[in-house]
C-alpha cells in the first residue's frame, strides 16, 4: 500500500527557478524514511507538498490516494501530521492542554475523545503536570515534546518531522528515538527530514538523498550511509562507524565495508584477534 | 495595493537616482511648501506639471502613473467632498485641494522611487537624529524579509493543524488572523530581546556619536542642487507677498452654483 | 600562558528561580585553549557563557555570588561595553546577532560601538573581510546568505573587535555537518593564529571533540569533568553526553582485549592506531 507518490514533480516559486526538479518518489504505508541532504537542497520544499502547503508547479503527489491537487492543507493534515523544525513557529494555545486538543478541535473530534487524546499525549511525552501552564514557561526541549505531543494526539497515518534533532542533546535524542520507534510499532508511516546521519542509522528503514532538489540516491539505509562517495556528493559527513569501515577497507584490513552498527564491526575486528 | 508602486524602489541609472538622499527629501519639502502655499488654481497645477518633469527625469513615468491611478478614488473623495462643504468659490476651491494632494503624492513617490530603503536609512544615520531612532529604522528594514518568512512558517503550521484561515465571513476571517497575529508577534518579541542581548554584547550604546565610513557624503552635485532647490523655491515662495504674481496667475474657473 | 579566566566557586541564580543555575564553579583558562563546554540541556552552559561576558549580571538579573575574572577585569564591576572589547559571544542563531544591511556594515558594527575612528574601521573591516574568506559576500544581505555563511559573518563581527576571548554558544545547530565542520574549523584556525581563548558550547560532538584540547562537562550548574578530551570522553559521567561513536568503539574493543595506543577521537585516529597495533603485532609474531 503505497501512503505517498509523486510523479515528475517539478516546484518553483516564482516561475523560473526550479526548487524541486523531477522528483519521483514512492513511500509504502509503515516505512520509516529519511529524506537527508544539506541546508538548502529542497527536503523541507518536498515535504510540504504532502500536507498540500504547496502544490506542484508540474507533475503530481499523490498522499494516500488523492491527488494533492484537489485537496485543502486541512482534508490533508488530517492524515499527515507535521512537526515543523522550530516549536516556537507552532504554539497556538493559551495554555499547554488548549496547545495539545487544538487540532483535535479543528478536525472535529468529539469531546470525550478529545480528552482521552491528549491525556494520553500529555503522558506519552511527560507533559501532564504542565497542562494549565502556558506554553512559554516550558523550556526549549519540553516545548519541542509538546509539538510532538499535539500531533500525536489527533493520530495522523503519516508522520513527518522537520530537523527533530536539531539543537538537542543526547538525552533529548534518545526520547525522539524512542517516539520513532513508537509510532512505527503502530504501523505509522514516518518521514524525518534531517541532516543528522548519526540519528538515522538507527531507526530507519529506507534513506533518501537530495541534492539542488533532485533526488541523488535513495535506498535501503545500509547500502545508502556506507556509500561515502555517495554522501560526499550531498555534502554530508558519514557516520563514524561506516567511515571506519570504509578507512579499514581501504588499508585492506576489511572485505566487506557496508557497516553500520559497532557491533558488527566489534565482531570483524574480535575474529582477527583470533587469529 | 498598485498605487504602492510609487513608493517602491527600481534600480535605474538617472541623475535623481544619483542624487544624495536628503536633497531629494528637502525637494520633496520644497515641494510640499509650495503646495501647502498656493491656493490659486494655475500654480498649483505648474507645481504638479514640475514633478511629473522630474518623473520622466527618473524614468519611472511607469510606476508613478501607477500610483497616480491608486490615488484616483482619494483625488475624487477630496474634489466632492470639499464641492459640498465649502460655501464660497466652490469649484476653484476643490480643484486646488486636490491638486494640492496630487503634487504631495506625486513629490513624495519622486524621493521614494529613487532612494533604495538602505540608503534611506543611512540618509537617516547621517542627518543627526539619535543613533537610537536610524537605527531602529535600518533594523526594522533589515528584518522584513525574516518577519515575512515567520509569517509564511507560523501560518503553515496553523493551516497544518487543520485550520482554515480562508473560511468564513470578513469578521470571521479577521478574527482568524488573530491566531496567526498572536504566535507572530510573541515570537518577534522573544526575537527583539536576543537581539538585544546580542547588541549589548557587541558594546552598543555606550558610545553616542560614533566615526563611521559608512556615511552618506554630499557631493558638488548636491550641493549644487540643494543651493538650486532651495533658491528656486524662496523664489517662487516670495512672488506672493512681494506682489510679482503674474494677472494670470489668479485666473479662477467659472463658477456654476 | 595568559590567564583570561578566573572564576572561583561561582554560584548564581536566576530572578524568581528557586534553584541555583549554576552551583560553585571553579574554572581556569588561558590563551591558546580552545575548550568545548558541554553537558545536558539546562545544565548552565548558556548561563556561565552570559557571566563571561558580563550579560549576567548586567543584562540578566539574579543572584551571583562568587569571583569571576575576565580578562583582568571583574565582571560584576565592569560595564558589558568594556568587556565587550576582550570577550566576543557569537549567539546560536545568526538571524539575531545580525543587525545590518549588508556584510560589510555589520562587520564595522561593533567597531562603531567602541569608537573607533572611520580609517581603522575601514582597515579593519578590510582585513577581517580578506581573513575569513568573506569579501566576496561583502555586500549582500543577511537573508541572502546560508545558515553557514551567516555564522561565518557573526564569527567576523565579532572577531573584528579582536577579543581575546571567544564565547560560541551552540553556533552550529542550526546549520548541517559539512557547514558546522567548516565553522569550527575557522575557530580553531582563530585560536592559533590569534592566540585566542576559544569556548565552543555544543553538542554535536563527533564533529567538534577532534578540534579542541579540553573538554569542560556540566550537569546541573556543577563541572562534573574537565581535562584532555582523550581522557574525558573515556570517563563515565561522559555517558550523560553523546560521546561519539569511535570512542565507545575504543572502550568495547578494549574489553575484548584490543588496546589502542591512544584515544581516538576520529575514524582516521582509529584505523591509525588499529594499524599501529596489526604492524606490532605482525611483527612481534615474525620475530
């Protein structure tokens, strides 16, 4: 079941220069996808063609079926929800509980609904004993889980995340991780928008890379994070531990260099020990 | 918003365009003076007659047109408007209130289509207000272009959580708009304090006159035409009341009521 | 080496804060140094950086008790514009500390404020512009730069006044691996040509712990780690910290019985030393 598609989307904003160029992309119901590239290549450009804030200049994009073209952002955002990169940008209530049911609301949920909803929002990101409080008092990382929280709460089918790790620290990474992988045992089809290569050799499926808004590679995230000429070509920096594979191949020390997590390479490195 | 497009700048290549700022804003007042000045009929209309000169000087018949044209609606208001009310020499009296406010529109969009919003605000820098006050207007200009990117960001997030911003009557819609109005401005607020701490910790505020290269120098040619300006319109200025106004001067239409 | 930070046990809470933001600081530091300042979020980074710069507490109120030397100068008696001149902070958001027009002005910016004569802001713009790879932007505007590029001409602003201390706080969140490389690179090319005091507040550490040469690590107000970054990474209060990959890699080989010669702190480290090591082992095994 394919959640979104687009065909030959070309985007520009003012006619002449093109943002997004010839973009053909098919992401299934479920998948956990991260579209990465450097500041500027057209990630967050892409991405706002699947709740419909901006509709293709050629071509199409299809979310869950229907064409983009034909739908409002609101019959859109219904299904996917997004998390854009800066909290501060999407704080609509007075208070923190008002922040969380506001999209219930607009979407026409029933009341006990609503407060089922976000009591369970409020829990998931330990946010409960802040629900009378304005949103203003939270700091930066607890403002950034009430985004989550208020789009969490209305359920969406897809999920997509802005730069989610940006500005975080460890602990806070972790928690979003943990958010990941919540949403995917749920069977959400997720979409994170990040340079962040570390982040994404965990808890993706499929990478997409982009560059001057075409898609230069895209694949399953062990063939895409070990290809580091690939990567150079996007002007992103590998992950530390495909890049020591890669070096170790290179000095033929390793046959196989697709590596990705420490314990595979703890593996190699234990049978040399051997002999 | 087309009669705007008198107030914005095109970058040409024209003698006024050349022009130090503040000269093209004592014109402006020079011009005003004469407007405010006149009540007869046949000079106001050579005031008027005189910008447009200047217009086609700036190359910018185009754009000032276009404001012309905006202003229209403003130009009848002011024409009927004054017809009922007044009780003596009605005719004559609004045709000079509107051409008064047409040479005023037309003046001001001469300093604005030539003046880029940065030399502006160095025209402000160097005429000796505070560095507090040309400073707010260089900052306020310089952050446009990031306030019009919150306002695209927050409002996409707004229609993102289902929000129809577009539905509804005008009261309805306005009412809206609060919930983009509200976030933008608390936003912008935090953002004025960062950069207020920013300022502090690049030393601003302690030294108030400060030495800068980056200051608008007058040139001979604004010299010389400040001199010319300011000649020519005491000149004008004092026809008047030493008595050397032309007869035809005073020529008033036929009044029909 | 020059002492340009004193600070004995510092301790300072915020207006209407109940707790202490930062709680009996003990730091010293010199010329040369180019240190990483990191620890979870709240945990008084920001706020020993604002003292450093006298924001607090003549910006921000609250109650500071303790010895802070800057620079020769205590920040509780010293006015924020004569520090100004010996400490720079570049802030996490260029959009913020970016006043200006175009490149050039906001360079001479600063320069302004202290009173310098409009020759030596010109020579010094100049030379700033030419050092840091930046006259070719010389007149553009903020929004028509990259996050990177916008970074760049906050570091240049700031640089121009030539403090010989510079504060960054988070410079790089904002922008991707490749730009927040170069950024921190600029700085470390900053430290040694200008023998500056550098403290870098970040986060992202695979890509800042190989320039630096110490690692201060906070957890609520308190320092709770501060040496070599070779030495700190390998601690376990480092755990509360994304200690990059390459190094937890060192520790687990390690248990296996693979003793590297030294702390990696790059994958080129790493495979260097594992290379060291086959070669001795080759050849202990050949004689």
């Amino acid at each position: 079941m394919i959640a979104i598609e687009t065909n030959s989307l070309f985007f520009s904003y003012n006619g002449r220069d093109f943002v997004l160029k010839d973009i053909n992309l098919k992401i299934a119901k479920g998948e956990t996808i991260a579209i990465m590239g450097e500041n500027g290549a057209g990630k967050t450009t892409l991405v706002k063609h699947f709740n419909g804030l901006l509709k293709p200049t050629k071509g199409e994009v299809k979310v869950l079926g229907k064409n983009t073209k034909n739908e409002s952002v609101a019959s859109l955002s219904r299904h996917v929800g997004m998390i854009f990169q800066n909290p501060d940008h999407q704080l609509f209530g007075e208070t923190i509980e008002k922040e969380v049911e506001f999209a219930l609301r607009n979407f026409g949920f029933k009341e006990e609904i609503i407060e089922r909803r976000v009591k369970w929002a409020l829990e998931l990101m330990e946010l409960s004993e802040y629900r009378d409080k304005s949103p203003y008092t939270l700091s930066v990382g607890e403002r950034k889980r009430l985004t989550i929280a208020s789009v969490l709460a209305y359920d969406p089918d897809i999920v997509i995340m802005d730069e989610p790790t940006a500005g975080q620290d460890a602990i806070q990474k972790e928690k979003i991780s943990e958010i990941i992988s919540l949403l995917r045992h749920k069977g959400k089809t997720v979409i994170i928008v990040t340079h962040d290569v570390e982040f994404v050799v965990n808890r993706i499926d499929r990478v997409l890379l982009m560059a001057d808004g075409h898609i230069i590679a895209e694949g399953d995230k062990r063939d895409v994070l070990t290809n580091l000429e690939l990567l150079e070509k996007v002007r992103l920096l590998p992950p530390q531990i495909p890049h020591i594979a890669w070096l170790l191949k290179e000095e033929g020390l390793l046959n196989e260099h697709r590596v990705l997590y420490i314990d595979e390479l703890i593996k190699v490195i234990s049978s040399w020990k051997m002999s | 918003m087309s009669f705007l497009e008198g107030f914005r700048f095109r970058r040409k290549n024209t003698p006024l365009h050349g022009l130090d700022p503040r000269v093209k804003f004592i014109i402006a007042i020079s011009y005003t003076a004469l407007s405010l000045y006149f009540i007869e009929i046949l000079p106001l209309l050579i005031t008027f007659t005189s910008t447009m000169v200047l217009i086609v000087i700036a190359r910018s018949l185009a754009e000032w047109s276009r404001t012309m044209r905006g202003i229209l609606p403003f130009l009848i208001i002011i024409f009927f408007v004054n017809l009922i009310s007044v009780s003596r020499e009605r005719v004559n009296y609004s045709l000079s209130m509107t051409l008064r406010f047409a040479s005023l529109t037309s003046a001001f969009s001469i300093f604005f289509l030539t003046t880029t919003p940065d030399e502006l605000a160095l025209a402000m820098e160097s005429s000796g207000i505070p560095r507090d006050y040309s400073l707010m207007f260089t900052m306020a200009l310089r952050f446009v272009p990031t306030l019009s990117r919150d306002l695209q960001i927050i409002t996409d997030a707004l229609k993102s959580k289902g929000f129809e911003l577009e539905k509804g009557n005008i009261v309805t819609r306005l009412r809206n708009y609060a919930y983009v109005l509200v976030p933008l401005i608390i936003y912008e607020i935090r953002r004025s304090l960062m950069i207020a701490e920013a300022l502090e910790a690049r030393g601003y505020g302690v030294v108030k006159k400060i030495d800068t290269p980056y200051k608008l120098k007058m040139r001979t040619k604004d010299w010389g035409t400040l001199v010319l300006t300011l000649i020519l319109t005491l000149a004008v200025l004092s026809l008047k009341p030493l008595g050397a106004l032309p007869q035809w001067a005073y020529l008033k239409l036929p009044e029909p009521f | 080496m020059e002492t340009l930070v004193e600070l004995e046990s510092l301790s300072f809470k915020y207006s209407g804060s109940e707790k202490l933001a930062l709680n009996d600081v003990n730091l010293r530091a010199c010329a040369g140094e180019y240190i990483l300042l990191t620890g979870p979020s709240g945990c008084g980074k920001s706020t020993l950086s604002r003292v450093l710069t006298g924001l607090i507490p003549h910006f921000y109120s609250g109650e500071l008790y303790g010895k802070a030397i800057v620079a020769g100068y205590d920040v509780v008696k010293t006015p924020t514009y004569i520090l100004a001149k010996h400490v720079g902070l570049v802030f996490q958001d260029p959009e913020n500390q970016l006043f200006l027009s175009t490149v050039e002005r906001e360079i001479a910016f600063g320069l302004e404020n202290l009173g310098f004569k409009a020759y030596e802001i010109k020579n010094r713009v100049e030379r700033v512009l030419e050092d840091l790879g930046l006259s070719f932007i010389r007149d553009k505007a903020p929004y028509e730069l990259s996050g990177g590029q916008q970074q760049k001409v906050a570091i240049a602003s700031v640089i121009a006044m030539e403090p010989e201390i510079l504060i960054l706080d988070e410079p790089t969140a904002n922008l991707d691996p490749r730009s927040a490389d170069e950024i921190l690179d600029l700085v470390s090319l900053l430290v040694k040509k200008k023998r500056i005091l550098a403290i870098l507040i970040e986060h992202r550490l695979e890509i800042a712990a190989k320039y630096v040469n110490r690692i201060i690590i906070m957890d609520k107000g308190q320092i709770i780690a501060d040496g070599d970054p070779r030495d700190v990474l390998l601690k376990p209060v480092a755990n509360i910290i994304g200690i990059p990959r390459v190094i937890t890699l060192f520790k687990r080989i390690q248990e296996i019985g693979i003793k590297l010669d030294k702390v990696p702190l790059t994958p080129h480290e790493f495979v260097e030393g594992l290379k060291l090591l086959v070669k001795t082992c080759d050849s202990y095994r050949n004689q």
